[in-house]
C-alpha cells in the first residue's frame, strides 16, 4: 500500500507565484524525498529531508518536514513554466530498503 | 556516464507473451530496483536488489521474476503477460544500500511503457 499521498492531487498556477503540495504518511521514517517527474520521462529526484530536520532548502525549493503530524510540505518560489510536472512524495521507513511513492501533484503553471 | 538506461521503450504482447525489461547503469550503484507506474496510483516497488547475487520482492512482485548476476544489470521478467500488467515500468539505482542509509537519491531510468492486448 501507498504510504505517502499528496495533496492535492492537481494544482493550477500562473508563471511567478508559488506552488504548495504537501505529502502525509503513515508509519515512522528515515527519510522523506521528493521528485519530478515531467510528462513522458523518469523521475528525477529534487530534494531529501532526514526525519532530525525540519526544513531544508535547494535553490527555489523548500521542504518542511513535520514528523509528529507525519507530514511534509514542498514550496516552489516564483514558479516558472518549466516547472510544469507532475510531483511525488517517497518515504523511506526506517530499516527498511523500500522507497514508498505518493500517487502525485501535477502542477501546471500557466504563462 | 550514461546513468540508467532502459530497453525497449516501448513494446506491446499477446496474453500469455514473456519478455525481458532491460535495465542497465554504469554507476557502479549496488542497489537497484524496479517500479511500476499506473494512473493515479503514482510508483509500486516490483522487486529490488541490494547487490549483485541479491534480489527481494517488493509490493507487487507477482507475475513477476529478476536476477541479478552483475552489479550493471537488473532485468526484469514477465513470465505470461497479463493485461494488468500494462503499465510504465522504471528501473532505479542508487549508491547506497546500507540499512542507515539507505535509497539516497535514486536515479531513474526513462522508462518502458508495455501493453497487454
């Protein structure tokens, strides 16, 4: 079963705002990861946030990491067209060698 | 490097068909894995393999076999394709695969796209 799901599902924005998705999951983790995915390619990963941090940062990119509510946020700044993807949340629970993937935010940023 | 590469990229079989899903990379990454991407249900783990000689099952495994006789290589079996099994397939690697550190960054193949008929 899943065990990160994003929300939401789809977000619509113009080019210059920012764009929001957050990533809840169920059990413990070691760390939580977010990736890119733009439409008929592979995944390409963005950033990784341990479960001793809170925020992290990587060029117009911030995530957040909250493992009390087992939630995770991602926040681009100034979004751009080439921003246009779909974004996944995957946890990695602790011990364990399996990477779990949300089923996706599919952003859309509007020019 | 060519990173994770994939082959082929498309391909389409019969019910009851087998084929092999080529993966390969030339990052000398012990750990690899398979996925399965469908709509709405974002990427499910097929089976992985921590080093060469070592594969285990992931979510999905059935229907499904790997092997893994060279740290480059991981290719995925289909052993009597069923139309469930039309589907996105990505091959992953990764550096690590140490219990506490394990699956920084995994890098992505482009993917398989298969359909059942």
């Amino acid at each position: 079963s899943q065990q990160g799901e994003e929300d939401p599902q789809a977000l619509s924005i113009q080019e210059g705002e920012n764009a929001t998705m957050n990533c809840s999951y169920k059990t413990s983790i070691n760390n939580l990861q977010w990736y890119r995915q733009n439409s008929g390619r592979g995944l390409v990963h963005l950033i990784l946030i341990r479960s001793n941090e809170r925020e992290k940062h990587s060029g117009r990119l911030r995530v957040t990491l909250d493992t009390s509510k087992k939630s995770s946020s991602l926040l681009i700044t100034a979004s751009r067209a080439a921003d246009t993807a779909s974004y996944f949340c995957a946890t990695d629970a602790s011990n364990d060698y399996k990477l779990s993937f949300g089923a996706g935010t599919t952003v859309t940023v509007r020019a | 490097n060519a990173g994770v590469t994939q082959t082929p990229k498309f391909q389409v079989l019969k019910t009851g068909q087998s084929m092999t899903l080529q993966c390969a990379q030339d990052m000398n990454h012990e750990y690899m894995s398979w996925y399965r991407q469908d709509p709405g249900m974002g990427l499910r783990l097929i089976h992985y393999s921590v080093g060469a000689g070592i594969t285990d099952q992931g979510e999905v495994p059935n229907g499904y076999n790997v092997s893994r006789s060279t740290t480059e290589d991981f290719p995925l079996r289909l052993l009597s394709a069923a139309p469930s099994q039309t589907s996105v397939y990505f091959c992953a690697s990764s550096p690590t695969g140490t219990p506490l550190e394990v699956q920084e960054t995994q890098y992505f193949g482009p993917g398989t796209r298969l359909l059942v008929l």
